[in-house]
C-alpha cells in the first residue's frame, strides 16, 4: 500500500483517479479548494484538506509516495480573458507543488496535461513528437508545466509522468462532469435532451469530414484513471514521460448527438450555427506511446457505453 496526495480530487477526473487508488488498496490525501470542485465528489475514505496547491507544503511530508496532480483553471475562453488567473494557478501553483515535493522528499509525480498543448495539428493522429504550439492561454500553461516538471527531473531526479488527455467523457459510479458553466459537448447535449436548454448548436458542417462535422477523440474516464496507475508504476527517478490517451479514432460531432439520442430515447434540437474560430476538423490522438510504456489499454471505447455511464450520473445528479 502507497500513500499518494491528489491535487484537484474534489473536481471531475481526479475524483475518479482518487477512487481508484482507493479501490486498489492506497491511501489518499485530497487537496482541493473546492473553486470548481465538489466537497461530495471526495470519494469515501479519502482524506480531504481544504486548500490550494500553494499550500501543498502543509500538507506533504516523506510519508507521502508520490502526488497526483489535476488542480488547474481550464476553461480555454476565460483563459484567453484573463490569462493572469491561469499563469498564477496553473504555473505557479505548479512551481509551488514541485518545490513543496521536493523539500518533503516525495519523488514520484502524475501530471494532469491535455492535448491543447499542440494546436492546430499539423498530422492525425497526433502523436507526442508533434510540434507544440497552442493556441490559448490554458494551453500555454500546461505545456509551460511540462517544462518545468522536465527542468526538476533532470536537475533533481523527479520520476515524473505527464498525461496529455484528448475529450474525457463518461462516468464513474457517483463521480461524473459537474462543470459550471458547462462546455463539454455530451453533458451539453444531455441538457438539451432534458429540455435545460432550447437546442444544442452544432458549430460548423462543412468541414472535411464525412459527415461536415468536427471529429473528436472520445475516452471514458475510467479508462483515463487506469492509465493514471499505471503510470505511477512507470515513472522512473530522472525521466519525465509524456504519453497522449485517447481511443485512437474519433466521433463526429452529429454521432455524439445520435448516440445520445439512441441512448436516452429523447430527441435532441439541433441547431447549426457558423464555425468557431480555432475549431480543427479533426482531433484525434495516438496512444501508442502509451501501449508500449505504460501497458494501457482502454477497456471502453465504444460511445454509447461512454454516453450510458454519463447518462445514469446525469439522471441520478438531477434527481437528488
């Protein structure tokens, strides 16, 4: 049994990451204040602190394995606004946590990334090589998070992992998407489906993909989190591995809508506006890199399981 502190474990997948380690046999120490996270999204058995991850230094000492860390603001538009808060929380915060790490002696860290960090993709799939040039603030400050982790790995020995997830969807039990605003597409759809909203806009068809809509590289956060304990056991002291997760193939936008309509059995107003600047045709990852070195698979690739778990958390959030 390891102990491991998890940044950002009240928020969306690092709850579900803390309910794993749990479920494995782990201890676990939530960090989260809570600013976009859920005192109920602690999973049962966890330890839970209030507090940001500047305060990390409170909270960490060499009874601690390693950190998992998914604290972070991540809404692209707010960050192109006001790009100070993403800078402060997100690489601050971040040189605050490493450096916390290192005076308690925690050597092992899991990084929360996201596939922003490359833009507009220059080949599908994107695979770890290509270049890195995001095209906003969240972006920039996630890749400027994976230099600084390379930067201690290599000046002070931090085994270190960073996880560059493409759309993560899903649910986990009672651990699901409580985003506020929302702006994820299938939670999005379900509000239409419910009637919380008019219609849900589909932004663009005429792009080059056989149905004129955007195709996005869809994974179930179950499966993420997996990929998060495996590779806590291949970080290695001195190296800073970065892996993409994703499914390999990607879904339309207009399949998205269907498969929650087959789903749910409700109808889904649709309404088509113009596209929307920045907006690639297609997104979609190559996780090879993560077959070979972290041995994961996903175990859920097809989109009407993913859309079914969100479904049921949606359904049983709604009802409470």
């Amino acid at each position: 049994m390891s102990k491991y502190l998890v940044t950002g474990g009240a928020g969306y997948v690092g709850s579900v990451v803390a309910a794993h380690l749990l479920e494995a046999g782990h201890q676990v120490t939530v960090l989260d204040d809570l600013s976009t996270g859920f005192r109920e999204g602690v999973p049962a058995g966890a330890e839970f602190v209030e507090g940001r991850i500047q305060e990390a230094g409170r909270v960490l000492d060499s009874s601690f394995d390693g950190v998992l860390h998914f604290a972070a603001s991540s809404q692209v538009g707010e960050s192109v606004v006001d790009p100070e808060k993403y800078w402060r929380n997100n690489v601050a915060g971040s040189l605050e946590l490493v450096s916390a790490m290192r005076a308690a002696g925690v050597r092992k860290l899991v990084f929360s990334s996201t596939a922003a960090v490359y833009g507009e993709p220059e080949v599908v799939p994107i695979a770890e090589t290509a270049r890195t040039s995001p095209t906003n603030t969240y972006g920039a400050t996630k890749l400027a998070v994976d230099h600084l982790i390379t930067s201690e790995a290599v000046a002070h020995g931090l085994a270190a992992v960073s996880l560059r997830y493409f759309n993560v969807a899903g649910a986990y039990g009672a651990h699901g998407e409580r985003h506020d605003p929302e702006s994820h597409l299938i939670p999005l759809v379900f509000q239409a489906a419910l009637g919380q909203r008019p219609h849900i806009a589909v932004y663009g068809e005429d792009y080059p993909t056989p149905d004129g809509t955007c195709i996005r590289d869809y994974i179930h956060v179950a499966d993420l989190a997996d990929a998060h304990l495996l590779a806590l056991d291949a970080a290695k002291p001195g190296e800073h591995l970065i892996c993409n997760l994703g499914n390999g193939s990607g879904f339309s936008v207009r399949e998205v809508i269907e498969s929650v309509r087959r789903v749910t059995g409700r109808e889904i107003p649709v309404q088509v506006a113009g596209r929307r600047a920045g907006d690639p045709a297609v997104l979609v990852a190559s996780a090879a890199r993560a077959h070979e070195a972290l041995g994961w698979t996903p175990r859920r690739p097809n989109l009407d399981d993913i859309v079914a778990d969100a479904w049921k958390f949606t359904l049983e959030k709604n009802a409470q």
